[in-house]
C-alpha cells in the first residue's frame, strides 16, 4: 500500500494536503487540477501494469466518459477505470483521446475503436454505434449486443448482508444514489438497491424506513446519513449501513463523527468499490473491492480483439469481487 508521502512525493505536494483531499474535506482551498492529481497519482500507484508499452503506434481509441470532468473528482470510480484502460491501450500500442461528453465527440479519421465508460441511454448506445467500429462498454450491459465489462453486484450485496448477519446485526439500512442519463432521456436503476432490497425481505429483515436515496456524492452520503439518525430512533436506527459506493460511505462516517456516533461501536458502514481514499480515511473503510483498472483494462482487451483479431462473437466479461475488511465494520457483536 502506497503511503501518503508517497502519493505527496510523486505529485509534488504536501502530505496534509494528500490527506485532507483523500478525506474529502471541503475547507481545503485547492484547485481541482491539484485533487485531480492527487487522485491519479494515488489510483496510480495502486495499479502496477507489468506490460511494456509498443513501440508502433496501431492507431486511436476513443475513451467516452458519462462523467463530466468535475464529476470524476466526486466519484473517483470512473477515473479508475479510465486509467486502467488508458494504460491498457498504451502498453498495446494504441493512442486514444478522451471524450466527457457525447456530444463533443472529436471525429478522428483513423479511429480504431470506442470504449464507452459508464451509463448510456438507449439513444446513445445508437449514436456510439453509428460510428461503425468496435465498441465496448464498461459498467453497463446495453440491450444491443455489444461487447461489455460488469460487475456482479448480485454476489457482492449479498456477501455483504450476509457479513453483516455474521457479526450479528439485523437491523441493516441503506444509503444509495440515483443517477440520470446525461441526455435526460430517464434515469438509470442501481441494481445494488434493488438487490439488497430483495435479499432483506427474503431474510424477514427489510425496512423501508432504513433506505435513504440521494446522489453519489460525500455530500448526499452525509446528508442521508443525517436524515436517518434524525428520523430513526432507538429500536428503528440500524445498527449497521451498506453504502452503494463509497464516496457515500465517507460521507456517512462523517456526519457519524459530526453526531458523536462511534464507528463502529454503534453504528458499522460498508462501502463499494475501494476507491483510494477508502484505505486513508479514519476510521478506514470496510467495502467491496472492485477491480476498476481491471475492467478498463478489460475493455481494451475487448477492443483489441475485435480490431486485431475480427472476432464477431458478442462477449461480456462479469467481474468478481473481493470484501476488504476495515475499520468501519466491528467485530462479531453479541446478540
């Protein structure tokens, strides 16, 4: 594990100033080319590609991002991805430029391939399609058949109860988000929700009252937090929260601090994906790892069969993953 001074090393700032940006504090006045670089270089040093770049060019790649720039810096998820798929298509020999919006899509005239990060519309999925070469998409599974790379929520939310039922807690809430496609055609569905959901009820367990739906941000992850310290009281309040990423869980611990609430004493909080900051936040952050820089890796992978190799046989890689135990998450409570 990279430590904060080598994250200051290599990107030429402060060590407190790496930590009050992986901690998401909002008093620190920096300007976001720096968080961005704080953010690469600490995602950076988590992925060490082990393959040499190309010494010939094989052409461009797009990489299409459904987050805006400033949104990347609020869920560094899709950065990660980003940078695993631009080393990916480095080290192969390809060049690529990036794309945050659709609708800037830069025409290249010797454009190899498109990989599409994030959630598309049905429109867009048609638009990215028009181009008329190899397209894969990255934490989506359109209902075209197109090459793709996903996560198994299924498995991972349910590991996670079941965790959770381990240590003997069964009054388990939930904080989620909810998103929009960027052309405003209608909203995506976090299966995550939907999957937790399903499981408590299977279990008996399930309480309306304990889901809390906002964005995912820290913001709304705090925020929601608040609300369900506010409206949820003795026997009601759960004694332990998934979080469906974890931008929203750092949010949680930090308006659990700002009540006085001890974690993971009183309340436990998971999160999903192990982004960087997960491991440097106190208390650290108990989640579900996803391999991110696998998946854009991944992707390109895709992309290079199809160009290099005229496969015409529709793939989708669903990719495992690992729960991280941390400090957020107590050890087995008696009942």
């Amino acid at each position: 594990m990279a430590t904060l001074k080598d994250i200051a090393n290599k990107a030429g700032v402060s060590t407190s100033t790496v930590s009050r940006v992986l901690n998401y504090d909002t008093t620190l006045s920096v300007g976001e080319e720096t968080k961005r670089k704080i953010f690469e270089v600490a995602e950076e040093l988590e992925y060490k590609s082990k393959k040499q770049p190309a010494n010939k060019t094989k052409g461009t790649l797009a990489i299409v991002n459904w987050y805006s720039e400033a949104e990347e810096l609020q869920d560094i998820y899709y950065m990660s991805i980003r940078l695993g798929a631009e080393k990916r298509a480095k080290a192969l020999g390809y060049t690529y430029y990036r794309v945050y919006k659709q609708s800037d899509f830069i025409e290249e005239a010797d454009i190899r391939g498109i990989l599409a990060i994030g959630k598309f519309s049905p429109n867009q999925v048609k638009e990215l399609q028009s181009h008329n070469v190899p397209l894969c998409f990255v934490d989506y599974l359109p209902d075209e058949e197109i090459d793709s790379v996903v996560v198994n929520f299924k498995k991972a939310m349910r590991q996670n109860i079941d965790y959770l039922l381990e240590q003997g807690h069964t009054k388990i809430g939930f904080i989620g988000g909810k998103e929009s496609f960027s052309d405003g055609t209608g909203r995506w569905e976090d299966p995550r929700e939907k999957i937790v959901r399903e499981y408590l009820e299977s279990k008996k367990l399930y309480h309306d009252a304990s889901f809390f739906i906002g964005d995912f941000t820290v913001e709304d992850g705090k925020k929601n937090m608040l609300s369900a310290l506010e409206t949820l009281n003795g026997n009601q309040r759960p004694t332990a929260f998934i979080a469906a990423n974890d931008a929203i869980a750092i949010g949680c611990l930090k308006a659990l601090y700002q009540k006085d609430i001890k974690v993971p004493e009183e309340i436990s909080i998971i999160g999903f994906n192990d982004i960087s900051p997960a491991k440097y936040i106190s208390p650290s952050l108990t989640t579900v790892k996803v391999y991110t820089e696998e998946m854009g890796s991944s992707g390109i992978g895709l992309l290079q069969e199809r160009i290099e190799e005229n496969r015409d046989v529709q793939k989708t890689v669903i990719m495992s993953t690992k729960h991280i135990e941390r400090e957020s998450t107590s050890k087995k409570r008696r009942i």
